[in-house]
C-alpha cells in the first residue's frame, strides 16, 4: 500500500495483499493446503534455516493465514503476527513463548473467565506461576514483579467490569524494569491500538469483533517490535540464549537481519511448530472478510451500546448500569485516554430483583440471543455467575467483578429501536415475575 498513513477503514481492506500473484484474484484466496513444493533443495535447506522466508508446512504457516497477520498487525501498529486456533491459544502462547517452570507473570485480575482459569489453574501446574493484581493501582503490577517476572497480562476492556485498563502506566512500569506488557485487545478493537500506548504485544480472540459473525473460532497474537529482549538477555533466556530445538538459534540474533520480529518469529518456529495451534485457512478467510467491515461495525456497536446504557440507566427496574460512559473519576479517565471513536459494545447491568430476576430477564428476551459470547453482530446477552464464569470459586467471582445478579449484553448492530424493545419487554417481564412473587 502507497498510501502514507493510511486509517484503519483503508488498512482493513488493503494492507497486507492486493491480488494473488498467481491468478489476479482479488478476494483474498483460501489455500487450502498442508505443504508447499520446494524450489530446489537448497531452497528447501535455506528455508528451514530460516536464511530465507517462505512457506514449508501449514501447520506453521499459510498464504491465507499469512494475509490475515498482516491486516491485523497493521491495523494494530505491529510489526508481525501469528494467527492461531482460538484466543485461548493466542494467550497461552503469549505466555509460553517468554515463561518456563519457575517463572512468574503478573496479571490484572480484570480477566475474561477462561483466562482466569488459564492463569489460575492450568499455567500453575506448568510450574508458571501468575500474580493477580489489582490494576486500580498501577503500581501493584511494580511491586508483585521479582527477577523471574518474564511478562505483565491485562484486557484493555475487561468484561464485567468495563474499567479501561491503564496501559500506558503499566508499560511504563515494565520498561523501567524491563518486562513486557501483553494485552487482550478482542473487546476493543479499532477504538483502541495497545501498542500506540506503549504495550508490546497484543493478542485478540478473532472469534469476536474481527470475526463478527459468529462463525470461526480463532486468536492472533501481534508483536509491537519495541520491546528490548538483548538488553534484557538475563530475564529472557528463551529469547538470548542458543535454542537447542532449533540448531542453537539465539532469536534475538536469528531474527535480527528480518526485523524487530524476535518474539513473533520463535512463537511460529518452535512453539507453534511443536504445540500445533494452527488455525485454518477457511477460518483465516472468514476472519478476512469480518476484517473488511470492522470498523463500520464498531462504530454501530459503540453507538448502539452507549444509547442502551442510557436506556437502561433511566429504567425503574434496573439499579446499576456498567458502562464505561457511566463512570466518573478514574475509570472515565482511563476511558477517555484509551478509547477513541466510541467505548465499545459492551453494557452489563444489575437487576433490582437480582438473580431471579435476571434469569426472568434472560428467558423473555426474544431478539437478543441468550449464548456465551461476545462481538457478534447479532445482540447477545448471558448471565455469567451461571455460565461463562461459573467454574470459578465465589471469591473468584467477586474478584473479577462477577455478582449474582449480573447481566452482560453484547449489543449488537441491529436498529436500535428494535434492540431498545425487546430489552423494554424482558424488563417488564422480570418486574411482573418480582410482583407475582
Ligand atoms: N479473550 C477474551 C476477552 C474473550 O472474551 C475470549 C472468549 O470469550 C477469549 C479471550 C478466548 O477466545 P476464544 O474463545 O477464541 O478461545
């Protein structure tokens, strides 16, 4: 792409690929293949000697995938990604590619519930250990961080509680001491760009927003390029120090002569080679083309979202709307700093007659479909103490922002008068449900 400085409408529909080389055509192709002719077999050997870039395995890397990583990493401000099976993946590997037994990260405990489960049950018997921290204070990310600290973890638009992460305070933190900050951008893309606040990896569940339709499961993780990895070799031996799985490779140098891409370029080789979290190149298609409308979407999810927040918050039968519009203090500040161009399609809120109100609520709604996910086009609401975060421990939930009688929609793009109905219908059904009682 010429273009200069090209905005995210333009990068979403351009960057990354034009035409395919081979036919001229123009929607992005679906390579629907495992392995790749070799040209020669020099070219083969210089290919796995990474002396040269190009494709050898899908399990490692896809022309269509490929496209994908580059749309993202643009429209993130990266300078490379790698597209993966599901968000879950991306976080994992996020983690993986820089933590080995015996190390720490430090997380907020803003986290969606399968993150949560990850960090707090899964990572542990890896010998990973992870550090929830409260991030109302920045500083609690400085103060859990000891010499095997190898990365800090946040959601830029955590759900339940809609407090903006405080990026650019914690990058800060991890710069002065020389650790990365990693953040799950999948309910905030377009209106925020992680890295342009000084995060250095981003990861997204492409499931949501950038799917958009509700028909692939899949994650990316985009490297921002800024992070010092050589100057901080004794924290990141996996990055400085010779890889026996890869004839000794030292992936700082290794990269090096292709760009800032150390990080991104070991997750492909090793991890996403010997893990095998390859996502498909159908998947990777249907991703592109959600992609294409991304930033028209949002823009009616953040304006849609924000009417029924005010919708909500004027109703007799509701007692709390969470809603980063609705904040003050602090958390308002965080928003108007981090966010541009809308606050996002999420609204949760509390029932006067809490949970069985809830349930009322969520069994009467007719437009708005009851299913455990965000991001789609269609409105989605859930009742997470019973669903999505129900695997956690009570005090678990009440760390994560979680109450019984807890609503989260996922508003949707449909006309909004329709959307503001049909909530009018199941509000009143959860009020005649109370007076019956
Ligand atoms: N991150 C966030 C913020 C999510 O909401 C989710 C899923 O709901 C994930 C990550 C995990 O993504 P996936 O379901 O694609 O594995």
């Amino acid at each position: 792409m010429t273009i200069k400085t090209p905005h995210p409408e333009t990068i979403v529909l351009h960057a990354g690929y034009r035409s395919d080389p081979a036919t001229g055509a123009v929607a992005a192709p679906i390579y629907q293949t495992t392995s790749y002719q070799f040209a020669n077999t020099q070219q083969a050997e210089n290919l796995f000697a990474l002396k040269e870039l190009g494709n050898i395995y899908s399990r490692i890397m896809n022309p269509t995938c490929a496209i994908l990583e580059e749309r993202v990493s643009a429209l993130e401000g990266g300078v490379a990604a790698l597209a993966v099976s599901s968000g879950q993946a991306a976080t994992a590997i996020s983690i993986q590619n820089i933590a080995r037994a015996g190390d720490n990260i430090v997380s907020s405990t803003d986290l969606y519930g399968g993150t949560w489960n990850l960090f707090a049950n899964t990572l542990p018997t890896f010998g990973i250990e992870v550090r929830f921290v409260d991030p109302a204070d920045p500083e609690n990310f400085r103060r859990a961080t000891d010499g095997r600290t190898r990365a800090y973890y946040a959601e830029t638009l955590p759900n339940p509680k809609l407090q903006v992460f405080p990026i650019g305070e914690v990058a800060a933190i991890g710069e002065d001491l020389g650790v990365p900050l990693i953040v799950d951008n999948t309910a905030a893309p377009v209106i925020c760009r992680p890295l342009a606040h000084g995060a250095h990896i981003v990861v997204h569940s492409t499931t949501k927003y950038i799917g958009g339709h509700g028909t692939s499961i899949g994650g990316i993780l985009v490297d921002g390029g800024k992070f010092d990895w050589a100057k901080h070799a004794e924290r990141f031996p996996l990055l400085n120090q010779p890889d026996p799985s890869y004839h000794g490779a030292v992936w700082t140098e290794a990269a090096a002569p292709l760009g800032p891409i150390a990080y991104i370029l070991k997750a492909r080789v090793t991890l996403q080679r010997d893990l095998g979290y390859a996502l498909s190149p159908f998947n990777a298609f249907q991703f592109i083309q959600g992609l294409e409308t991304l930033p028209l979407r949002i823009r009616e999810h953040c304006r849609n979202a924000s009417a029924v927040a005010k919708f909500l918050a004027e109703h007799p039968e509701v007692t709390k709307v969470i809603h980063p519009n609705r904040q003050t203090g602090e958390a308002k500040r965080r928003a108007d700093t981090y966010l541009s161009g809308g606050n996002g399609g999420l609204v949760g809120f509390e029932l006067k007659g809490g949970k069985e109100a809830g349930r009322r609520f969520i069994d009467a709604l007719q437009l708005f479909y009851h299913v455990a996910n965000i991001g789609d086009v269609r409105s989605l609401a859930i009742h997470p103490a019973s669903t999505t975060h129900s695997q956690l421990s009570p005090a678990e939930q009440l760390a994560t922002g979680v109450s019984d009688g807890y609503v989260r929609l996922s508003v949707g793009i449909e006309h909004i008068d329709d959307i503001l109905a049909d909530l009018e219908r199941a509000l009143d059904a959860a009020a005649a449900g109370a007076k019956a009682a």
